[in-house]
C-alpha cells in the first residue's frame, strides 16, 4: 500500500513492525524475592552498627591515652618545679658567705693577705 501524496508523488508506507518472538524479547531483570530484600537490609544495619561501635571504642581509646598524656604533663611541670628547688638549694649551699659561716663555725678564720707566697715551679 502506497500512500499518495496530494502533489502527485508516491510515498513510501511507515514500516511495519513486526511482532518480537519470545527470543528476540528483551529479557526483564528479574525481581529479587522479599527475603533477600530484608536480608540485605539487616547486614548494611549490622555493618553500619559495627561500624559505628568501632569508631567509639576508638574515641575511647583516644581520650584514655589523651589524659595518660595530661597525667604526664602534670607530673613533668612537678618536676620541673621540684629540679628548679633542687637547684636553688645547690646554689645557696655553694655561696661564699655560708661557707665562710660554716668555716668560722668550725673554728676556721681566713689566712691574712700579707701571708700569701707564691710558689716558683720551674715553669715561665
């Protein structure tokens, strides 16, 4: 069957489409049943569970070794503070003026200026 144009021309029909066979047929993607839905939906649940305890245990983790690390600075600064003391202790010990005290104390009195020789060792 050929159409006819109102100008004189024949056209050609539109092409027939022929009926698909059941081999030619796009195949349909199957559908899942309701089961493995629901499965598949309590593992991501229990992965996302998971999941989420590990990143707690780890901030608790964190937190024990950050105030591990606050109980060492603490202890440091005490120290620090009980070296400077120390130190302090050491350097009013070695003053010249207790030492003199202590001298006298013990009955001890500085040898006069005028006293002082010196010894020639044979050097320059």
């Amino acid at each position: 069957m050929a159409a006819v144009d109102w100008w004189g021309t024949d056209v050609a029909a539109p092409p027939v489409r022929k009926p698909r066979s059941r081999a030619e047929a796009r195949p349909r993607p199957r559908r899942r049943a309701q089961g493995l839905q629901v499965s598949g939906g309590i593992f991501w649940i229990s992965a996302f569970a998971v999941l989420l305890a590990g990143v707690v245990a780890l901030n608790v983790a964190v937190l024990r070794v950050n105030m591990s690390v606050g109980n060492l600075n603490k202890q440091q600064l005490e120290l620090q503070a009980q070296n400077q003391t120390l130190a302090s202790e050491v350097s009013s010990a070695g003053s010249s003026l207790l030492i003199e005290r202590t001298a006298r104390r013990l009955g001890l009195v500085p040898a006069p200026a005028a006293d002082t020789s010196y010894l020639d060792l044979g050097g320059k």
